[in-house]
C-alpha cells in the first residue's frame, strides 16, 4: 500500500480502501480481512469525528501522519479500528465496518464464536477487530511499515459495485452520505439509524 493512496480526505480515501487487505499477527497466529465496509470520518470539521472538539490524548494518532491505525472503545466493549489518511497534523479516519475473511478463518471463528456463520465473522467494526486480534496495544501501529498490523492493496473493485449511503449508529451529522460498501456482499452490516439522531431541521 502506497502511503500516496491514503493521503488524502477520509471521504476520499474510504472508497479506495474495498478491496483492500488488513492483516494482523498474533501470538495465536495470522488473519486478513479484505475491507469490504468503510465510513468516513473528516476530524473537526465533522460533529460525529472523534476529533470534533479537536486534539485530546485519546484521539491524537487521528492526527498523525496518514497510514497509521486508530483504535478505540466502542462503548466498553468492542475495539474499533481506523485508518488515518490525510495531512499530518489534520485529523482525518476511515473507520473499518467489515470485511471478509481470507486467512486465518479457523482463528477468526475461534475468537468470535464457533457458531458464528463465515460472512459475520468480521461484519461490524467491533466483530472486525475481534475476528482480527485488534486490541488497544495496535493504537498508533504503522500499518504500511509495521510486522504486526499490515495494509496491503487487494483485488480492484469495480466501481460500479460500490455504493454510498449514510453513516451507521452516529446520531450527528448521520445523514453524511460518508459509509461506503461493495452492493450485495453478505459481510455487509446492516444500516441502523441511532435512536438519538434527529431529523434534519425543516423535515
């Protein structure tokens, strides 16, 4: 993966990462995940970014220099992971929602279950770590130089397969056409609209 690709807005980026492959080494061994849901977060200039309110210890890697990973706590209990793209010192993420698992399958079921059926081991971004290995300890790994967590360019998507549509479970600015996904892929998380969100004035 070529840091070039990632240098760039989030909106921009977060299209251009389908296909893509994430990997991660462990102890317990090797999964990778072909990026198959991604959604866009713009830093400050975006009210359901991490980095809103601007720079804190818990966002910072979002804004540091692109092609780093971003992990956080989702509600206590799942980790999340980001790609950060953009300039340094501009925050800037590409939250990773699902994927489909192409190494590694007998690992991934172990960690989330064995029942779990093969397209929902990595579908939502807290399985999607969980299917990975993806903890706190990856928080700032650099992922296009890195032994541990590994991004790497996959097969091309055609365009006509992606689709746009608003941002999962964020009750600001959840209208943002941001979250991108390959049409028809069953690793695809279903869209679920925050209870909290409101309508846009005037509707």
């Amino acid at each position: 993966m070529n840091v070039d690709l990632l240098a760039h807005p989030a909106e921009e980026v977060a299209p251009k990462l389908l296909g893509s492959i994430l990997t991660c080494k462990t102890a317990e061994g090797t999964v990778s995940i072909a990026i198959t849901e991604t959604e866009a977060y713009s830093g400050t200039a975006d009210p359901a970014s991490h980095a809103y309110r601007g720079r804190t210890p818990r966002n910072a890697v979002m804004f540091g220099p692109a092609g780093h990973l971003y992990v956080y706590r989702s509600h206590g209990l799942h980790w999340c992971a980001n790609v950060v793209t953009g300039t340094d010192g501009i925050a800037s993420a590409v939250l990773i929602r699902a994927g489909r698992v192409i190494e590694g399958v007998d690992l991934a079921r172990k960690r989330r279950g064995v029942r779990v059926e093969t397209p929902r081991l990595a579908r939502g971004p807290g399985n999607f770590c969980q299917a990975l290995g993806i903890t706190a300890e990856h928080n700032g790994a650099d992922l296009l130089t890195g032994t541990s967590v590994m991004l790497s360019e996959g097969e091309s998507v055609p365009t006509a397969l992606i689709q746009v549509g608003p941002r999962v479970g964020v009750s600001k600015a959840h209208d943002w056409q941001h979250r991108f996904y390959l049409a028809g892929d069953p690793t695809v998380s279903a869209y679920r609209l925050s209870p909290r969100a409101k309508p846009p004035a005037g509707a």
